[in-house]
C-alpha cells in the first residue's frame, strides 16, 4: 500500500494535459477480443486500470505492443480462458468480458466484477443484453452457441451495459437495435473504434441501430478524460489558482461548469479551458447519466462546496457518500440524509485520510492541496487506478505532492 505525502495551502497556476480518458479506453481494450487482426489505440493512458485491463486481454492469448502514443493489440490468435480473480476484482470494467467473450468464444462467466464499492453494482442489464442475442444462463456459465440479431430496450440507462449490448450487436451478423442506450462520451469512443472495425452503427438520442459481423482490428484515439479535466479545475478553484486545462472537450464539461459559473465563478479560455475566482453562493448540483451533472465528478465538487456550502443529490449510486467521513478529517462539514448530502463553509485543514475509492481519493487529494500544512492520503494506488502521473503532473503546476509506497 502507497500513500500520498502533501503539503497544501499553495495556489496553482499553469497549464495542465489531461490524459486519455480511463472509461474511454476501457471498452476498446476489451472490445479488441471481438475482433480478428490488429487494432491501433492512441492516446491510451497509462494508468492501473488500463494496465489491468490490458493483463486480462493478454490472458486470453492477446499480443500487446506500445510504440510511442500508439497501444497495438493483437487478438488474431486467442484461447478461451478463465483469468485469475486477481484481475477481474479490482475492476469493473472486467464486466465486459461477458459480451466479448460471448462474440469470441460462444461462451462467458459470470465473476467477481469489481471497481468501486460505492453502491450495489448488479448486472441485470448486461445479462439482458446476452439473453436477447440467445445466450442460455446457467449458474455462473453463459453459452452463446448462436449469436442472433436482437432488438434491445434498456429501462433504465446504464454505461457498462450499453458497452455489452453494442459489442455483442456489433459481433453479430445481421441488423440488431438496441433502445435506451447510454450517451456519454465514451460510448462515442467505442462506437467510432466499432465502426473502424468493420461494423455500421446508427446513433441518435439513446438509440442504436448496428449492422454487425465478423470484426477486423480497429483504429481509435482515446479523447481527453473529462473527470480528470473537472478534478484539476476543482483543484484550481479550491486552491485560489488559475489552472489552464488542455486536451479535452469543454463542451462535455457543460454540467459541471453550469452551477459553478451560476455560484460566481468565471470562465476564461480558448483551446483550453480556466476557471477563475471563487464560489459567493452555495453550489446545488443533482448527478444524472449524460449530458447531466456527471456522478464521477460529485465526491470532486464536494470539496468546492466547503468555500460557500452547496448540496449534492445522487441519482445514479445512492450510496457514492463514503467519502464525505474522510472529508471530515479535513474539517469539512456535511450532513447526510439519504442520497442527499449537504456541505457546509467550512475552514480547510491538514489530515491523515484513506482514500475510499477512486474519486473519493481524488477529492481527498484536493482538500489536502487546499489544506494548510502537510496532509497523508493512505490508499493512494486507488487513486492511480485513474489519474496518470497524478504527482508529476500536479508537481508541474506548484503543488507539493509525492507518493510513497510502504
Ligand atoms: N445498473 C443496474 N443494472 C445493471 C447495470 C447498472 O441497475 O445491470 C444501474 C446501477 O446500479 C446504477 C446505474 O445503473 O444505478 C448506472 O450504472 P452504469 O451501469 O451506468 O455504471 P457502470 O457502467 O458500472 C460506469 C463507469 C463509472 C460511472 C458510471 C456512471 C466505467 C468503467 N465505469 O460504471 O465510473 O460512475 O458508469 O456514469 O465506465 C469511475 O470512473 O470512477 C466510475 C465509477
């Protein structure tokens, strides 16, 4: 176990990159097993999640490759197999494995899917997906022995199914349609490496209308991570700094600005993007899928709140609050009922916190930037799992920041 050793209180000014985005690349990592040759993936950040992702394609007999900004995977000659749990634990996105597998090999399992504990993560959805293309469930084993076409309605819109459904139509033969898709910006990802692969998908609102087949290797190239592009203006802001932020789309940032300009902060930028000032009023923000406030960056504005108070309602994990008690050490000041949590104006201090889980750490990590005086964030690698080079980017822009392992 890491630890990140801080000392806070600095402002920071600059120009940040941000990385390829984690929930981005994930899909195209476990999509390239659907395919038959050679995909190019650019811009692939290097980060734990990744690299885990990366372990599991090579599982099943992937040849992996970097050459400069470029990820190659080779998956012309793979073998079903049943990785160790110590690589489908520590993330969820090892979901996907249920609809590549079942392209690949006419068969799947059902594991210990992990990622972030936050919430029950059921996966309802994506076996609902499986079994509208045929696939027979029993126990823990999934058989796929005919991929059929299927037309799909989501009830309610999820991130990690919708990658499913659309891997599964997409290794289909035949036109499949899937309703209520999730639109956020990393399904575009996986949608536009989909289509270099050889497949046809029409995409509009939260509907997708694909014409599969046999897949070649694809090409993508990972877009900016607009999380990691909301943590380090949320760190501007709290540090009373000016942080340029370079390398994502600002649109996609839309929900995140909204109730923060609408608090007094201003926005500045072209190419990139600035926020500048501090909040005067209280920040209210209600987390939705996209093109909604984004629940990835809640536990990251929740440090922001403490300036002028603010609240925040969840809608999509009803339980993402563990963070606010280690926000406390901190002296920050909320109330929990429900889903629904309050942040009061409070006066930031140095603490010894463990990061919960990965955006949980990362707004540990913020506070403590904020925080006067030297802070130590036990579970760092949590929080590495999704942020590249954190310390060295960071350390770029005047923070103190360093991490150590035990
Ligand atoms: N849901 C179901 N049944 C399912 C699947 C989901 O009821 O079979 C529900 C969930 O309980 C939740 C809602 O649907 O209430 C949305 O879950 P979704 O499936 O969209 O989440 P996910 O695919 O497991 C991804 C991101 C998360 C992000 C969510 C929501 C990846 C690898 N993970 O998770 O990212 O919070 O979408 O946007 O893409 C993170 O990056 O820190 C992170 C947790």
């Amino acid at each position: 176990m890491g630890k990140f050793r801080i000392v806070g209180g600095a402002p920071l000014f600059g120009t940040v990159k941000v990385s390829g985005s984690k929930n981005g690349a994930l899909p195209v990592i476990f999509a390239t097993l659907a395919t038959y040759g050679i995909s190019k993936i650019i811009n692939l950040p290097d980060i734990g999640d990744v690299r885990v992702a990366l372990s599991l394609v090579e599982a099943y007999g992937a040849k992996v490759w970097r050459e400069g900004d470029c990820t190659f995977i080779d998956t012309r000659e793979l073998k079903w197999a049943s990785p160790p749990e110590s690589l489908i634990t520590p993330l969820r996105a090892s979901t996907y494995l249920l609809g590549a597998t079942a392209v690949r090999f006419e068969r799947a399992e059902i594991r210990c899917f992990g990622g972030c504990n936050f919430s029950p993560r059921p996966i309802d959805l994506h076996l609902m997906a499986l079994e509208s293309h045929g696939a027979e469930i029993s126990g823990k084993d999934i058989r796929l022995p005919k991929l059929l076409p299927s037309t799909l309605d989501f009830p309610i819109r999820s991130v990690g199914a919708t990658v499913n459904a659309l891997i599964l139509a997409a290794g289909c033969q035949g036109e499949s349609i899937i309703n209520g898709c999730a639109s956020e910006p990393h399904i575009q990802t996986l949608i536009d490496y989909l289509r270099s692969a050889g497949c046809e998908i029409e995409f509009e609102n939260d509907r997708a209308r694909v014409r599969g087949g046999t897949l070649g290797g694809g090409e993508v190239r990972i877009p900016g991570d607009m999380i990691e592009a909301g943590s380090f203006l949320a760190l501007s802001i709290l540090t009373g700094g000016s942080l340029r932020v370079s390398g994502v789309n600002y649109r996609e940032l839309n929900s995140f600005y909204e109730p923060l300009l609408l608090a007094g902060v201003r926005m500045a930028g072209e190419g990139s993007i600035e926020l500048r000032g501090a909040p005067r009023s209280a920040i209210h923000v209600k987390t939705a899928p996209y093109p909604g406030f984004p629940t990835d960056l809640q536990p990251i504005i929740a440090p922001v709140m403490s300036i002028s108070g603010g609240s925040i309602d969840e809608t999509v994990w009803c339980g993402r609050f563990g963070y606010l008690r280690e926000l406390a050490r901190f002296n920050i000041a909320s109330r929990l009922v429900g889903s629904r949590a309050e942040i009061f104006p409070s006066e930031i201090a140095p603490a010894i916190a463990t990061a919960p889980d990965l955006r949980g750490g990362m707004a540990l990590v913020i506070a403590a930037l904020a925080a006067d005086g030297e802070s130590e964030i036990e579970n760092a690698e949590c929080v590495l799992r999704g942020y590249e080079r954190l310390p060295q980017k960071l350390s770029l822009v005047g923070a103190e920041i360093k991490y150590c392992r035990d």
